[in-house]
DNA sequence: CCAGCGATAAACACTA
DNA sequence: CTAGTGTTTATCGCTG
C-alpha cells in the first residue's frame, strides 16, 4: 500500500486536503458558537482540567438526570422542560459535551469502554490539526486512560494495527504535516468520522440494554424498580445513562449529522477519564473485550459495525482485511448487516458520501453531542467507579499465548 | 457448530 | 545499530 493505506481512491485524493482543512478549523470551535466553542472539548483540547465550574456540573446534571428521570421517573424536570434529548436533537447539547469535557479530567484507571479504533479516533479528533503521529496517539490515550500506563505495552501494537488497518484512519504523508520524526501522521478520514461517532453512540448501547431497558421500550417502560437500582447502582447507572443517551441519540430523528461533512468537528469530549470496564482485572488485558463481551459487545458493536459499514457503504477496503477495519456507512440496513445491533438502531443515515452534501451543522453538534454525551457519561462513570477503587490495577494477564 | 468481529501477539520491513 | 513505526498474518475469545 502507499502512503495511504486501505484507502480508497477519493479518499486519497482528499488526504493532503483533508489534513489541511482540519488544521483549518482548528477543532471543534471553529463550527461552534463561541460560547459553546469556549466549552467544547476540542477547544479545551487535553489539557483542559477536569475542573469546571458549574457549567459542567449543569451540564452533568443535566444529562445525568434527565436521562435517568425521562427514563424513569420522569421527574418534574424532565416534564416540565424539555428533555435532554430534544436539546440534544436541538443542537444544544453543545454545551452536554463541554461539560463532559470538563468532567473528563478525573482520574481513570480502567480500562476504556471503547475500541482502538474509537480511542484513536478521539485522540486524533481532539488534536487541534486532527492529525496525529502515533507517538502522539500512545500519548492522549496515555494521558486520557491511565488504564494502559499500565497496562502492557501491547496496547501500542493494538494501536498502530488498528491504525494500519482501520480504513477509518490515514495515513498522512510526512511532508504534508509532521516535519521531525519518524512516522507519519494520521488523522481520521473524514468519510468514516460519522460512523465514528455512530460507532460510538452504539457503543454502549447495549450495556445499556443488558443494564436496563429495553431499548425500544419508551420512558414509560421504565418501571421505578429499575431505577431504584439504579440508584442503589452508581455504576449501572452511569451505564444505563450512557446507554440512554445513546438511544436517545440514536432513536432521535434528526440525528443524523453530515456523515461525511469534513467539516463536521466531532467533539469527543476529551475521554479523559472515560471507562467504563472498570476493572481491568476482569479484563484479561487492557484491551476492553471484557467489558465489550459482558455489556454485549459493545465496543465489538462499534466496530463491527464499523467493519461492516466499511464493507457495505464505504467500502473502501480493497486492500485491507475484514478485522476491524472500516465502518460502513450505511445505516439503512445496518440491523441488517448487524443484527447484534439492539433495535434501537439509529436511524441515522450516516454516512456515506452521497448523503454528505447536506452539511448541516446541526447534525454535526448532534454528532459531537453524542459523543460528548457518551464521554461524559462514561466519565461519570469513570470518576465513581476511581473514587471506588483503586485496586483494579491487577494487570490484566494475557490469558492465551 | 459456525461465522463474524475485535483484540492480541508476533514477525517483518522500513526509516530516522 | 537501535528504536520507532507501519504492515501483515495468525490466533484466541466472545457473541449471535
């Protein structure tokens, strides 16, 4: 392969492009409102301490129990003002996402709930020329996951493997962005960023299932049994709002976001302290099969359903083997292809290119929302399960070879 | 039981 | 030469 791997043609031809164009915007803020800009995550960039005035707590709050009270109770909130979710389809989870940024500081030891392939994406969308060297990759998720400090260093190879052969990510040649060093840069390939953050969205959904509801089931459904577990479970919680958000997101109508739109920030609320599996001791290594396989594989949902959308939409993958490659992009018969998928399914058109003239920016927020949102909860999450424990450092051991 | 998928490990080649 | 990087192949575990 040449300096770009697995790509397909246009998206060769847009390599040097793209690379520039994100430099361009420089982050999620170059689309977003000021204020919102101010917030966002990509703005804050890594660096960004978890510390947040009250804007994330509102945020957080916000999202935390809106979520759980539509869900559940339906509190008085909830009825009286309008749900989380139509802020989010309303484009105003902006200011979801920022707070998940600032909550992501916190600390996180475990192992992240999301695939490679979504942790390499977030690092690479949060870098402020959304290109990365690999060095730089190992670094945000170091930064990000204290998880795999230490955890073996395995993990780096997982990483430039998936980097390799993830069709979602290319390579850029050296000249075009990174002058020292070894290695390229990398940076998300633009035609694949929404079935990123689909991916992400589906991620936990099925956590969220196997947590609590059914999917489809609406608010109604919710008998307060389940929340009163809920309740009693901080760390389901944290699931089932993760997972919530994601159906809401999913099941909203509008969520579609323009899939291919270049332009389209993803503002993954720096992961910072995202994880979900909190133990990596349950994990046999730092990857997050444990946590994927028990909550239904969702980090495998992701990305299969990333393999699959690259197969059938986007298909770019000439070169490349299934493993865990590209995402398709189609989501019409995505339940098809990926029946694992809980029926909640996004309706969401994402991807593929044909569907990417509209470039509406409100997709785009309803994207970073989601993926802020999931962030977030999964930093909520994170944050209990740290402040919790502080064991889990047991090192996961290889538990073959 | 099989297929698909993600994760992991290892080997190899290339480059700074 | 070494270390880092990039690619490829093989294998394992899990889920549907």
């Amino acid at each position: 392969m040449g300096p770009i791997i697995g790509m397909s043609p246009d998206k060769k031809a847009e390599s040097p492009g793209v690379v520039e164009e994100r430099a361009g915007l420089r982050g999620v803020c170059g689309t977003l409102p000021e204020a919102e800009c101010a917030a966002s995550p990509l703005a804050t960039s890594l660096d960004r301490s978890s510390s947040s005035g009250d804007e994330e707590l509102t945020n957080l709050n916000w999202l935390h129990e809106n979520l759980l009270q539509n869900f559940t109770l339906g509190s008085p909130e909830a009825q009286t003002s309008p749900s989380p979710l139509f802020d989010i389809e309303g484009n105003h989870g902006a200011s979801v996402i920022s707070s998940a940024a600032a909550h992501a500081g916190e600390s996180v030891k475990s192992k992240p709930p999301f695939s490679f392939s979504l942790l390499i994406y977030m690092a690479i969308e949060q870098s402020p020329s959304k290109s990365l060297p690999v060095k730089d990759i190992y670094g945000w998720i170091l930064e990000h996951f204290p998880y795999f400090s230490s955890a073996p260093t395995g993990w780096k190879n997982s990483v430039r493997h998936n980097l390799s052969l993830n069709k979602c990510f290319r390579k850029v040649e050296r000249s075009l962005g990174k002058v020292n060093g070894k290695g390229s840069l990398w940076c998300v390939d633009p035609e694949y960023r929404p079935n990123l953050i689909q991916a992400l969205k589906k991620q936990h959904f099925p956590s969220a299932h196997s947590f609590c509801t059914p999917p489809a089931s609406p608010p109604s459904a919710f008998s307060p049994a389940r929340h009163l577990f809920l309740q009693g479970c901080s760390l389901k919680e944290s699931d089932i709002d993760a997972a919530t958000a994601m159906m809401l997101l999913n099941s909203a109508p509008g969520h579609h976001s323009d899939p291919c739109d270049p332009d389209s920030p993803i503002d993954l609320s720096r992961p910072h302290s995202v994880l979900v599996s909190s133990d990596p001791k349950q994990d046999h290594n730092y990857s997050s099969s444990s946590f994927q396989r028990c909550s239904s594989r969702s980090s495998s949902s992701s990305s299969s359903s990333l393999s699959s959308l690259d197969e059938a939409g986007c298909d770019s993958g000439q070169g490349r083997r299934a493993g865990s490659e590209g995402f398709h992009s189609d989501e019409d018969s995505e339940e098809e292809r990926n029946p694992r998928l809980p029926s909640l399914t996004v309706k969401c058109p994402l991807p593929v290119k044909r569907a990417r003239h509209d470039s509406k920016p409100e997709l785009d927020e309803e994207l970073k929302e989601a993926a802020g949102s999931l962030l977030h909860l999964a930093g909520i999450r994170s944050g209990l399960d740290l402040s919790k424990r502080t064991a889990k450092s047991k090192k996961p051991e290889k538990h073959r070879k």
